[in-house]
C-alpha cells in the first residue's frame, strides 16, 4: 500500500508529529511505501522527497506583526493554494492509495483536502485535538477548560475572546470555523479517527461527521524499550512546554516533595523560559530542564525516575507521554481532563488528581515516592497495560481496516450531503 502522511509539521515537535513519524515506520516495516507532505521548516526530518513541493513556513505563534504578514497569515488559514497546488503534484508523483492525514490546521489549510477530492483519493484524518469542534483547538478559554462552542457553534470563540483575550485573534478562529463549516471543507475526509474516547464524544456532541467517527487507541512499540530495572528515583515530566500542559502547577508542587528529590523536565516550547525562571525563583537548584530529547535519551531519563508527571490543565486527548511511561515501567500521576482517566488507573498504574491544583498533585506524588516497591510494581502494571491494549500489529490492523472502509465508502459518497446527518455542525 503506498500511503501519503500530510501533517503541517514533520519533526518530533509534539505528540501528533511523534505518532505520524512512528506510524509512518510501522507501516514501511510491514511494507508499505510511504512519503510525506507538509509546510517547509528547517527542522523537519530530511531527507524528504517532496519537500521542494511544500509551502513555505509560516509562524502563526506568535503572530506575525505588520498589516500585511497578518493579512497573508490569516488568508492562508482560511485557504492555501500553495498548499492544494503541493498536495496536487505530489499525489500525481506518489499516487497514494490513501492520504492519512493529521494537523493539516492553519499552516496548511483544508485546502489540500481538494486536492484529494479532485484526484479521487480516499482521506483518512486522526484527529489530535478538537479543532473541528473548537476555532482555538485546545476546549480552553484563556487557560481554563470550556465546551462553549461544542454546542453553542464557533462563534461562541469570538463572543468569549478565548484566545488570549483577544477578539481579533479569536474573533479569526471563529471565522476560518464558520467558513470551513459552511462549505463543507472536511467533507473529503471519509473516516475521522479520535485517539479517545472523550474526544469522540466531543465530537459527536459538536455534529463533526459521527457517522464517520472511529475510536483507535494510539500505539507503542515495545521493541527496544526496556522496562524500568529497579525501584526508586524522581520525578520526570516529558512534553511540550506550553501554558495547557501545566508544568508550573508542577513547579509549585516541588516544594512539596521531599528534600533530595530531583524533577527532570525533557521538552521545549513557548513557556520555557517563563518556566525556568519560575523554577529558580520558587525552588531554586531543584528542577533541571533538558531541552528536546531524542527517544533514546528520554526513555532513559524516563527509566530514571519513581514517577512521571502529567499535571495537564487542558483535556489531553490520548498523550504519549503516558504511553511511553508505562512502556518504560513507570506509573504516571495525571488530571482527571479528558482522554486522561481513560489511560490512567488509580492504584493501579498511577494516580489521577483534580487539575491546577499543586497541593493535590504534590501529595500524589509524595504518595508514589514514599513506596519505591508499590511504584515499582504500578509501573509493571502500566507496561502490562500498554502491551496488552496499545500492540503495534493491533494499531496498524485497525488502521488499515480504516483506509479499506474510505476506499470503499469514496465512490458511494451522496452530493450534497446534509451537514446535520453527517456534517459539521454550524
């Protein structure tokens, strides 16, 4: 099968990118020919055979400043044909038989979903966050979790100024929404692919396509990952370094934890720098930030550590940064936010507490560290955990039962498909 990966980005930026790269090499280790599309960056993976079809990057956080970058930016958001014209030449290179796409938002546009369309190519689109059923992606509004437009439609975001308070930032989200609602932009897509169970049912409460709507758990692959050795050590947290993620809840929680337990934090992203110097000023020596680490090197730091924290303040759909902690042996202390309490199992493999709350999350914690042999055997319940339900051949069969249902449901498509049967909501 020759299957063409679109995603705006294409290196290890974050857990949507993390997932593409490692399905995209379980699929050429089963045999299966893959290529790439996405928007030039200078970080992305190379070699790529078709990068000189990409567009060029656009940096959309922060916003570009002068009338003009704005305008250019905002126009592509709402439709790139740079973006259809690349897509267009490589599917007539590549001839894919599927186009598996994944955050195609903003920097590309659906724009390249017409592209699809137009070749006659089955589309099938996983979803990392809730960008069909929210213009700002994230169920946030300015920093704290909201479903207004779940059911209120996306002009809910203008109204609210979720976006940094902002109501021309907002006030463009909830446009470039209506618009591609109206027009039915995403209905090239055949089957829509939500890593969770909670953000299937955000979803389907928002009217995105339920019909096309599946539930397929993400994977890890066991092989080469060694489980944690022996009790005891720290605290990890790995992920990008942004507001939603909740790592200065973490910081505050350190002054919690006993002396000598040292917290290793593995990432990049917008609030690092604000998170440093959090760190110095409220627990001055007893954080250590690592930067972007390869998989190799943040499984072992993984490995080091008693337990991984998640303190996210946002509804995470399905975070590898779970996944992988238990593949390396270790429990996980998470929120109780959307796709979080699907993977976590108090007692079991970790602990779950209320979000933005350090106290809560420094005593469950505390609670893990006090018992190195109890953390030990948590984290074996989470490597069974992955191992049983989040099996490599598992994923790929699944996905591959995807890109046969879009094959066979392209050509019985209905014109003029009413939105409220299948589409959008508006």
């Amino acid at each position: 099968m020759r299957v063409l990966h679109v995603n705006k980005f294409l290196y290890r930026r974050g857990g949507a990118e993390g997932y593409l790269l490692d399905l995209a090499d379980l699929q050429r280790a089963a045999g299966d020919t893959v290529a790439y599309f996405g928007m030039s960056h200078p970080e992305n993976e190379t070699p790529l055979a078709y990068a000189a079809r990409f567009p060029a990057e656009v940096e959309l956080e922060p916003a570009p400043s002068g009338l003009r970058p704005r305008a250019v930016a905002a126009g592509r958001m709402l439709w790139s044909p740079t973006s259809r014209r690349g897509l267009a030449r490589v599917i007539d290179d590549f001839q894919p038989d599927v186009l598996h796409l994944h955050n195609i938002y903003h920097q590309l546009s659906p724009s390249v979903l017409a592209a699809a369309r137009s070749a006659g190519v089955p589309c099938v689109l996983t979803m990392h966050d809730y960008k069909l059923a929210c213009p700002s992606y994230q169920l946030l509004d300015r920093g704290r979790p909201c479903q207004a437009c779940v059911t209120g439609g996306p002009m809910q975001a203008a109204r609210r100024r979720c976006k940094d308070g902002s109501l021309s930032r907002s006030g463009l989200l909830a446009v470039e929404s209506w618009l591609h609602r109206q027009f039915d932009a995403y209905d090239p897509v055949q089957r829509f692919v939500s890593p969770s169970g909670f953000l299937a049912d955000v979803m389907r409460r928002a009217g995105v396509y339920p019909d096309r709507l599946r539930v397929v758990n993400h994977f890890v692959d066991l092989t080469g990952v060694a489980a944690k050795e022996s009790p005891g050590g720290g605290v990890v947290f790995a992920g990008r370094l942004a507001p939603e993620k909740g790592v200065d809840v973490l910081v505050e929680a350190v002054a919690a934890l006993p002396d000598g337990v040292t917290v290793d934090i593995a990432g990049d992203g917008p609030a690092r720098a604000e998170l440093e110097a959090l760190a110095a000023r409220r627990v001055p020596g007893r954080i250590r930030f690592h930067g972007r680490l390869d998989k190799p090197r943040l499984h072992e730091l993984i490995r080091s550590a008693a337990v991984v924290a998640v303190p996210s303040r946002w509804h995470e759909n399905q975070p590898m940064a779970v996944l992988e902690a238990f593949a390396c042996g270790v429990p996980v202390v998470t929120t109780d936010l959307g796709g979080l309490p699907e993977l976590v199992e108090s007692e079991v493999d970790g602990h779950i507490v209320a979000a933005d709350e350090p106290t809560a999350l420094g005593d469950a914690l505390n609670d893990v560290l006090a018992d190195p042999q109890r953390a030990y055997r948590m984290g074996r319940a989470g490597r069974a955990k992955v191992a049983a339900q989040f099996a490599p051949e598992l994923h790929l069969d699944r996905i591959r039962g995807l890109y046969a249902e879009a094959a066979e449901a392209l050509p019985s498509r209905r014109a003029g498909r009413a939105p409220a049967g299948g589409g959008a909501a508006r």
